[in-house]
C-alpha cells in the first residue's frame, strides 16, 4: 500500500519549486510535531505525512544537501510512524519506515560515497522497524492448523 499526502499537482509543483517544497516541509513537521507533542495524533498526522512527502521530494534536488534531506526524510518518517502507530495503525507504521528505508537505500545506489553517514539513518529506521514488526506479529499470531499439527506429531 502506498500512502499518499500529497496530491499529484501538488507534488509537481514541489518538484520544481524548491524554496516552497523547503517551507511545506519545515511548516509540515512543525505542525505535525506541536499536534503530537499534545497526543493529538490524528490531527498530525496528514501534516507529517506532507512533511515525509516533500523531505522524499526534497532529497532528489541537487541544489539541498543531500545529509539534511535524508535527516528530514527520517525524522518526519519517524514521527508519522509513531502517530500511526499510536492511533493503532501498525502496518501503516511499518510502511511508512519501509518507504524511508528504501527511498535511502535508492539514494545509496546512486550516491555510494554517502554511506558513512546514511548509515546512521537507516541503522535507527532499521531497528524502529524491528519493532513494528515485532508488534504486528503479536497482534497477530500465525494461525495453526490443529489437525495437521496434529497428524504431524505422530
């Protein structure tokens, strides 16, 4: 699933226009953060999710540096994840990390040189989907096939 925040015109209109993709970031968390330092969680999230989609834009301009993209990519994924994650939305969650994860992973592949410090971002994206993950699995358990697990006893 692929969550969207951000409408295609919009995003357009990011992609080209720097200094406004720069302002719906910062304004984005900024919002998003004050909504969540208040446990107004559904309320930051479509901020978050604005600011998650516009750090992602952010990171394929050449003229930002890429280090602050990449923070800003995994912050705002973080936090948006944790606002989901508290509204009981966990496989959002972990999407959302997944979504981080991969757009740095792509940015490695075509800038290698950067991973000294990317590697800090995605070692903490890692681990905070570790955690996702392992919630998920608690929430739902495999189910077993008792006859089958039966006749293999024996």
């Amino acid at each position: 699933m692929k969550l969207r925040f951000i409408c295609a015109a919009h995003k357009q209109e990011l992609t080209v226009n720097t200094e406004k993709a720069l302002k719906f970031c910062q304004d984005g968390f900024d919002t998003g953060q004050f909504y969540n330092d208040h446990l107004q969680w559904k309320e930051a999230i479509p901020h978050l999710g604005c600011a998650f989609e516009a750090a992602e834009i952010l990171l394929s301009h050449s003229n930002i540096d890429n280090e602050v993209s990449c923070d800003w990519l995994a912050t705002s994924a973080q936090l948006l994840a944790l606002n989901l994650y508290n509204l009981q939305y966990v496989s959002q969650a972990e999407d959302v990390i997944w979504m981080a994860i991969n757009r740095l992973e792509e940015q490695l592949v075509q800038q290698p040189g950067q991973v000294l410090w990317m590697d800090q971002y995605l070692v903490l994206l890692y681990a905070e989907l570790k955690i996702y993950i392992t919630v998920a699995a608690k929430s739902h358990p495999p189910q077993v096939n008792t006859p089958l697990s039966t006749s293999l006893i024996h």
